[in-house]
C-alpha cells in the first residue's frame, strides 16, 4: 500500500530517465534485492510511454493506469524471481500489452456472460409463467363435473380426436362436442384473469390448447 501511495504522487516522469541495457539490469538486480529506490527509478523511467502504450488498448485512462500499476505491482511482489529475459524495456511493453489483453477479454468474456445471463433469466420466466398456466389449467379442469373433466383432458392435454374420446369414454361424438364447449366455456372464465398476467405458453402445452376463440375444438382435429 505503501508504493502505491508513492507512485499516486510521483511527478511526470522524464523522457530522459531511460538508461542503457546495463543501468536498466542494475536495476534489475537491485530490485530482486528489495531496493525500493532502484523500483521507483524503473517506474519513473518507464511509467508514462507505458500508460500510452496501454491506452491504445484500453481507450480509458482509468483502465491504462490501471494496467501499467498491474504490471509494476506484479513485479515488485515478486522481485526475488524476477528474471526478465532480454531488454527490460521489451519486457515492460509486452507485459503491458499482455495485461491490456487479458483485462479486455475478460470484461468481453462478462459482457457474453451478462447478456446470456439475461436471455436464460427471461427463458426461465417464460417457462415457469407457462407451467403456471398449464397447473392453473389443470386446476380448472378438475373442478368439472366428472365426464367433462374428462373429456376435457382427453382433448386438451392427451391431444385426442373426438373419435378417439367417444371410443374410450363410451359416449357419442355429439356428447363429446357438446361436454367440451361446456368446459372451455368454464376455463375461459376461469383462466383469463390469470392468463392475462404471463406470457404465452409454449406450442402443444394444455395452456395453449385450451385456447381456441371457438365454443368448441372442430370436428375430428
């Protein structure tokens, strides 16, 4: 905390601060030995041709100070391993460079996640409004009378022909119309407050089934 206070404060640094290779590597071996004053020396050589460097990447100045504080932060902590291989000054700009790249993948990496975060949420409502439907459905559906409730059923969630519900049930094709209009009429008072508070249903649910603006499902559908 203590060097990041320091370099808050530090004057512009000077285009004339940078030494040959060899003052550049005493440095070096200076700071592996914890010499704070050979640290700042490099950072006030190098700190603002890096912080331009940075923000050709970054196009914040927020953001490319941060990155080149990053960089010098990471090699004071661990200045008793640092080697660079090289020119120092290659090492600095393509650390900077590596950093500036991995913050914008990583901030292109959150923005994917928040956008895909977003649709999933909107999916997942989708699909618990619809299942609310369809348990309000089948709710409805079992306040019937006994035989309507179960053409109902045989109609609007197993998806049968009126054939096929007059074979099962044993009644007439004209009973099974007729049972049918009856129950849609009481769905459709009973569901439309609650109908109007999703959103559509997914194709094939009983929710979408019980739709139809017609009294009756037709004829052998």
């Amino acid at each position: 905390m203590s060097l990041e206070l320091r370099f808050t404060h530090q004057p512009p640094p000077s285009w004339d601060d940078v030494r040959t290779d060899a003052d550049e590597r005493a440095w070096v071996e200076r700071i592996r030995a914890g010499a704070v004053d050979a640290f700042e020396a490099l950072y006030r050589a190098y700190w603002e041709r890096l912080y331009a460097f940075a923000f050709r990447y970054m196009h914040s100045k927020e953001d490319a100070e941060e990155v080149v504080q990053e960089v010098f932060f990471r090699i004071w902590r661990g200045r008793s391993n640092w080697v660079p291989a090289g020119a120092v000054r290659n090492y600095l700009y393509l650390a900077v460079r590596n950093s500036a790249r991995d913050r914008l993948e990583r901030a292109a990496v959150a923005r994917r996640w928040r956008i895909g975060q977003r649709a999933t949420d909107a999916e997942v409502q989708s699909h618990l409004e619809a299942r609310d439907l369809v348990a309000a459905v089948e709710r409805a559906i079992s306040e019937l009378p006994v035989k309507r409730s179960a053409v109902c059923k045989l109609r609007l969630i197993d998806e049968l022909s009126y054939a096929q519900i007059a074979e099962r049930l044993g009644i007439s094709e004209k009973t099974v119309e007729t049972q049918l209009a009856r129950g849609l009429k009481f769905l459709r008072d009973r569901i439309r407050p609650h109908a109007r508070m999703t959103s559509a249903p997914p194709e094939g649910s009983a929710a979408k089934a019980y739709r139809p603006a017609a009294p009756a499902a037709p004829r052998g559908a």
